[in-house]
C-alpha cells in the first residue's frame, strides 16, 4: 500500500515539475493573459527548456510574453 501511495506521489511529482517548466502553471493564457497595471503584477521571468530567457511585461494591461533571443557570434 505505501509503495502504491510514493508511486503516485512521484508521479504527480514530477508531472507538476514538468507543467511549471513548461509555463502551463504560470501563465493562464496563450502569452500570459492576466490583467495587469505595471510589470510588478506579472509573473517573474524564467528560464526555458532550450535555455531562452522568457520575460512577461505589461502591455495594454494585459500580461504578455516575450522570449529573448540571443544571436550567435563565430
């Protein structure tokens, strides 16, 4: 029984670490979507899988996303 109980545990463990990275858990919609006045009141920035910085700013109040892209120099 309590190996069923950290079975599930870990599943829902790492299911939950896999929906924040993705960004599902933080914003609510397709870039954000949620209503803001100034930058403060959106959610912090992050990192991504492939390693590009994502940045939430406030436009037109609403939460938008915006992803930083770094130009490669040989």
């Amino acid at each position: 029984m309590t190996k069923v109980v950290k079975f599930i545990y870990a599943i829902i463990l790492f299911f939950s670490l896999f929906l924040l990275s993705s960004g599902h858990i933080l914003s609510s919609g397709h870039n954000g979507g949620q209503p803001c006045q100034t930058d403060e009141n959106c959610p912090f920035s992050m990192m991504s899988a492939n390693n590009q910085r994502i940045i939430f700013k406030c436009v037109n109040t609403i939460c938008t996303k915006f992803v930083e892209v770094h130009e490669r120099t040989c």
